[in-house]
C-alpha cells in the first residue's frame, strides 16, 4: 500500500473511459502526486499525495484536462 494522504475529490463531466484517462494523467502531473483513481460513475478522484494536496493544483489539472472539479467530497 502507497503511504501518504488520501483525499477525495468531486468532479463533473466525467462520462467514459477517455475522460477517466485525461483526469488520472493529468493529476497524475501534479507535483507530490503518488496515485489516481477516478471513479467516473460516482464522479470521484481518490488522490494519494505525498504530504497534503495543493487543491488549488489539483483543480487546476481537472480544469485543464476539460473537467470540473467541485470540491472535496465528503
């Protein structure tokens, strides 16, 4: 298991597996990033980082990938 912290984002527009792979890659570049899941269904990005996530980063990479993100989901 990858150590670190683990958040989990809400993210809208995600509708198919091209989608899944454009947020994981772009997420994936953030800096202190260690691992993406995206649950396109439930509209979820589980982010595993090294220390705590830079959200303004992370929101920034979904929107850039053509996405929203709209929080931390809880």
């Amino acid at each position: 298991m990858t150590a670190g912290t683990t958040t989990v984002y809400s993210v809208s527009g995600m509708t198919c597996s091209h989608c899944k792979t454009a947020v994981t890659e772009a997420v994936s570049a953030v800096d202190g990033v260690l691992s993406v899941d995206v649950d396109v269904d439930a509209g979820r990005v589980t982010v595993i980082t090294e220390r705590s996530p830079d959200d303004e980063l992370i929101t920034k990479a979904v929107d850039e990938a053509g996405y929203e993100l709209t929080g931390r989901a809880s």
